[in-house]
C-alpha cells in the first residue's frame, strides 16, 4: 500500500492485544468490489466473503505488525484501499526480511487453518453450502494474496525483499536493481494479463 491513509470520523478502530488497528470505510468498498462479481446473486454470502477478505488482510498485516512488535518497535494496522499497511521500522537487513516474511508467513498460516477445516468438513454430512464455501473462499484468497504478496514488484512485499536483499548485496546499485528488476516483473506480467486475459 502506497502512502498514508488518511483518518475519517467513519474509521472502524480496536486493538488486537497492544497492536491498534483503524479500518478506513473504503476497505469496506474495496471488499464488496472483489467480492461482488462471484456473489451478488446471494447477499448472506456476499457478506460473509467480505469478511472473508478482512480477516485475511487483518492477518496479513497482523504478521508484520506482531513480527515488528517482536523486535520491539511499536506498530499499527491500517487498513484501506485495496490492502493494507502495518507500520514498521527499518534497521537491519534480517530484520526487514523477517518483518516482510511475517505478513505472507501469516496468510499462508490461515490458509492452512482453512485447508484443514475443509478437509474436516468433508467428512461431515449435513454442513451448509455456504459454510464450505466460505472456507473453500478463505482458502483461495489467502494463497493467492499471499503469492501476490511475494512478486518482487515494488511496494509489494516481494518487491520490498528483492530491494533488502539486492542493497545488502550492493549498497551502491541495488536500490537501482531492485527498481529494475520491479519494472520489468510489472511490464511482464501486465502483457502476460492482457494476452492471456
């Protein structure tokens, strides 16, 4: 997520333990707009996938947030336009790393949860179609954020950990590698969308 996301009186605000986290009413928008193409038809279940989606950017963003607080910095979650922020400090190079691995970490982690719950359900008779559904959709979007996440386009996560570890690499020109390397991976995958799509 590029810059701040600006507060509102219509903010959602709590904390998870010490972590505060503020929801700005286009997150909202932004979820109903992902979700809405695979279930307008049915709005219990078009309610039920956007919550899908806030848990799995909340946790996502809960990795970075728990894995910065771990090294002792303070941090919150702020969640907008299509995605997310925690907010962070950069020191050394492990340390960023493992900050960046925490957020995809996080969504691969509850994708698993999920995985395992539709496995249990399957072994179940007489479960509703919308609750297999929902985790089957939870299961979906968490892997595919999650490897979204991991593209090394800039500001992406992925993109974050080529440039960490292309400056510690070269501290001159790694900075203008990583930029490269973000360019290139876009115009790639932006063709590869407009043939294939």
């Amino acid at each position: 997520m590029l810059g701040r996301i600006p507060e509102t009186q219509f903010d959602l605000r709590f904390r998870i333990g010490p972590i505060p986290v503020r929801v700005h009413p286009i997150f909202w928008l932004t979820g109903v707009f992902i979700c809405w193409g695979s279930y307008q038809q049915d709005p219990p279940m078009l309610f039920i996938a956007v919550g899908a989606v806030f848990l799995s950017v909340l946790v996502h963003e809960l990795g970075h947030a728990t894995m910065t607080r771990l090294f002792g910095w303070p941090s919150e979650i702020v969640l907008g336009f299509f995605g997310g922020y925690a907010t962070t400090a950069r020191t050394s190079t492990g340390r960023n790393l493992a900050v960046l691995i925490a957020g995809p970490g996080a969504g691969f982690a509850l994708a698993a949860v999920a995985f395992v719950a539709v496995l249990a359900l399957n072994a179940q008779e007489n479960v509703p179609e919308r609750v297999r559904t929902a985790l089957g959709f939870l299961l979906f979007i968490n892997i595919a954020w999650s490897l979204l996440n991991l593209i090394p386009v800039l500001a992406l996560d992925g993109g974050q950990i080529a440039r960490e570890i292309m400056v510690w690499f070269n501290p001159r020109r790694g900075e203008q590698w990583a930029m490269l390397l973000s360019a290139v991976i876009g115009a790639v995958t932006a063709a590869a969308g407009y043939f294939l799509l």
